[in-house]
C-alpha cells in the first residue's frame, strides 16, 4: 500500500502562522470560557512553533555544544 504524497505550496513556518490566525479568529467568535482560552492557548502555540521552526532554519545559527 503506497501513502499518498502531497507536495506542499507554503513553508510549514507559514502553514503553522496561518493555522494560529485562523484559531484566534476562531476565538473571537467564541463567547468567554474554556473552549475560548484552549482556542487561544493553541493560536499561540501554533504561533510560537512557527516562529521557533523559523528561527531554527535560520543559516549562521550556532551548532549545540
């Protein structure tokens, strides 16, 4: 059985950032309470791996000693 491929159009940094808009939007439109703050809580999380993946892909970064 042969898994299906995908070829992607955007970076993961840039599907990441895209996919915490959408959340906080999300959010918005929920009214206060727990499914709003776990909304936010991914928004951001999401948000933060994307600049995290970014920041680690950047060239002239330090190798771990």
């Amino acid at each position: 059985m042969q898994r299906r491929r995908i070829k992607q159009t955007t970076s993961f940094e840039e599907r990441l950032a895209e996919h915490g808009r959408a959340l906080r939007q999300k959010a918005k439109s929920l009214p206060p309470g727990i499914e709003r703050e776990q909304t936010i809580r991914k928004a951001r999380q999401a948000e933060t791996g994307a600049q995290i993946s970014e920041w680690l892909s950047t060239p002239g970064l330090p190798a771990p000693e």
